[in-house]
C-alpha cells in the first residue's frame, strides 16, 4: 500500500511535468489517471495506535494464562485459549467486513500467536513429548492455513517464522540436509504470495530462504569456506530465478521475481564478500574434506542458466549482465583450485568483476537494490583483501593497483563508445 501511495505520487509528478513540456495533453494525463484503481485508505494515527492497543492486549492475555496456568482446571485452559482464538478471528471478521484491513490482518496474526501459544501450553499440560521442531511445525501449518482462509500477510509471517525455527532445529538436532519438507511448505508459501500479488507477502516468503540455507550450510561436515560456497548455490539459485520469473509476461510473477532477485543481489554480494575474507583458510583444508554436497552445487548450477535462460528471453543488457555477476561468483565455486600454488589473485579478480557487474546491471535496468548490493559487495570484497591478516600486503596492494588501473582505463572506453547528451 505504501509502495502503491509513492508510485502515485511519483506518477503525478511525472504527468505534470510531461503536460508542461507538451509531450502529452492534458485529455491524455486525465484518461491516464482514471484508468488507475483509487488507493485504500492508508495507516493514519488511529490505525497505529489500535494496532499496539491489539498488541498489548494480546500480550496481557498470554501472560495472565501463563500466570495462573497451574490454579486453573484443564477443561477450562481448553476453552480459555479457544475462546482467545475465536475471538480474535471473530473480531477479525468485523473489521474485514467493515473493510478495515490492517486491523483484521492484525487479528488474524495475534489469533496465530495465541494457535503458537495453546501448542506449548498444551503440550506442558499433558506431559507430551518434548519434539520442540514437531510443535513448531505444527504451529507454521496451522498458521498457514489461517493465512490462507483470511489473506492475512501477518499470518504468513508468523508462519514462516515457524517454519523458519522448525527446520534449523531439525537440522540442528537430525543433521537431516536438505531438509525438504521446509521446501514443501516455502513453496505453498509462495503460492499464496503468488495468488495474492502482493509485495509484502514476496518479501516474506524471500526472506525466509535464508535460514533454511544458513541451516544446511551451517550443519555440515565441511570446512568453513566451504559452507560459504554452499550460501553462494543458494544465492546463485535465488537471484537467477528470481530474474527468470520476472522475465516472464505475466505481472504477477513479475512482481515477484522483481522481489527475489533483489534479495538474491543482496545474498550473492554477501557471499562475495564472504569468500573473499576466508580465502587463506582453504589454504588449511585437509585434503579429504568432502567440500560442498552435489545438490548445493547443481542449485548454484540451476541459478546460473536460469539468469541466462532470463537474459535471452528479455533481451536487456542489465539482465545480461546480472546473469554475468552470478556467473562470476559462481566460478569461483567451479574452477578456482586452491591447490594450483597461484595465490588467491584470480579468487580476487572473479569476485570484484562479479560486482562491478552488479552494479552496472543495476545501473541498465535502473534496479536500485541490483546497484547498493553492488556497490556494498565492492566495498566488502576490497576491505577483505586489503585488511586479511595472512599473504603478502605488498602482493595485494600491487594486486589493488593493478585492478584499479584496469578499472580506469575500461571506464574511458565505455565513455567514449556511449553516445554524448548534447545541452
């Protein structure tokens, strides 16, 4: 909704000065605003204030069950957290009908939480087993559900957070890599932010990729730096099919894949930087490390020939050369041997070029989350190697010039070949 009030306004800027310069008629900039749909009523102070109201009356109910949860008779706890529950969505069902949205969201979310809290206090009740990642799944499919029946994007955030704990304690305690079933459930998750084409929901469910592959990557039986190429598959799988979705004609897979290729950005200049600092501790891995598992490595694979697949099929230069950032990154995860007795130079020279491009892929297609990603990625990979504790500093400070230099001269290139603005 917000995003929708800045585009308005962005756009109303944009018409009146394009009907001063007469690039259109003042019929064409009135057709132009009736075809838009009207913008809901926004957040005003009333909302703001009913929504930690709601808050806090959630919280002060939790906490007097939770207080006197041993003086009250079982069959009363029962219908005390189904009472909360139904009432909650009960006065959710109010508000939406009297079509105010933020506050049945608000309702539908605090009923999951209090869903959340009757699984715990139930299960201290009757002595249950003490199968902490089985109660937060349950917790994520039943706030799932309600997600689903009310369209609430609270809801979904509550349930992907319990996913999210869910399937890094499971992993945590089972070793049980790659957990599948959190897939299975991220992905009707993202169907419902498919089906309701909204952009929070898109967030949500891209932000919760990363504690299932921070889980798996942590959990493993491999070096260090080998954990940081197993995070470079997964942003390598997110970014590229993020840009496959949204070189599709369809606006809501667009929109969506807009999302999870600007998370994506963010995740491969992270692992950028990552491997950079790490480089010198590959140089310690014994020889009999497993390194980084087949199915990570075909993801990173997967991620690279979607970005591809997503250059071909729009035909844009800044998507070319996204698909060429992700491509970089990921050579380092093919073809640089430690072991070659090369030093980490060409670690250094794959990484700064893979966000060079980055920055210049935001910069074609005017993405600004591509070009901070790019920019932060430039500036982490530098830092890495300028202040790394082993090596030669006078090996790297030559390295640094060197780069520098190219960069400099491959700039006065690309100047003279664009076309000049003339005043």
């Amino acid at each position: 909704m917000m995003l929708d009030r800045l585009y308005r306004q962005r756009l109303e800027g944009d018409l009146a000065r394009w009907q001063a310069a007469g690039v259109i008629t003042p019929a064409t900039g009135a057709a132009i605003r009736g075809a838009l749909p009207p913008i809901g009523a926004g957040i005003n102070i009333a909302v703001v204030v009913g929504i930690v109201g709601g808050l806090l009356i959630a919280a002060a109910f939790l906490a007097f069950i939770a207080a006197n949860w041993t003086g009250i008779a079982r069959p009363l706890r029962f219908a005390i957290l189904a009472a909360g529950m139904a009432g909650a969505y009960g006065l959710g069902a109010c508000f939406a009908r009297t079509v105010r949205v933020v506050l049945a969201d608000l309702c539908a979310s605090v009923g999951s939480i209090i869903f959340g809290a009757g699984i715990a206090l139930v299960g201290q009740m009757y002595h249950l087993g003490g199968d902490f990642a089985a109660g937060m799944m349950l917790w994520a499919v039943g706030a799932l559900a309600a997600s689903a029946l009310t369209g609430s994007r609270g809801a979904l955030a509550v349930a992907l957070m319990a996913a999210c704990i869910w399937t890094c304690s499971l992993v945590a305690d089972t070793r049980d890599i790659p957990h599948l079933p959190f897939v299975v459930f991220w992905l009707l998750a993202t169907g419902l932010a498919l089906a309701w084409n909204s952009r929070v929901a898109a967030h949500l469910v891209a932000l919760a990729v990363l504690p299932w592959w921070l889980s798996a990557a942590t959990e493993l039986s491999i070096a260090d730096f080998h954990r940081f190429l197993v995070l470079t598959d997964g942003a390598a799988l997110v970014f590229g099919g993020g840009l496959l979705l949204a070189a599709s004609p369809w606006q809501r897979t667009h929109s969506l894949g807009a999302v999870f290729s600007n998370h994506g950005a963010f995740m491969l200049a992270g692992v950028a930087v990552l491997q950079t600092a790490t480089t010198y501790d590959l140089l310690a891995i014994k020889s009999d490390d497993p390194g980084q598992p087949l199915w990570a490595l075909a993801c990173g694979i997967a991620g690279v020939l979607f970005a591809v697949a997503a250059a071909a099929l729009s035909r844009r230069a800044g998507v070319a050369f996204a698909a060429a950032a992700i491509a970089l990154v990921m050579a380092v995860v093919l073809v640089w041997n430690p072991k070659s007795g090369n030093g980490p130079w060409l670690l250094y020279t794959l990484e700064l070029c893979g966000m060079v491009c980055l920055v210049v892929s935001g910069m074609l297609d005017d993405v600004r989350a591509r070009i901070v990603a790019g920019w932060l990625g430039i500036a982490g990979v530098i830092a890495s190697i300028t202040w790394t504790v082993k090596g030669s500093l006078l090996k790297r400070s030559v390295f640094l010039a060197v780069a520098g230099a190219v960069a400099v001269v491959f700039a006065t290139v690309i100047n003279r070949l664009l076309p000049r603005e003339h005043a």
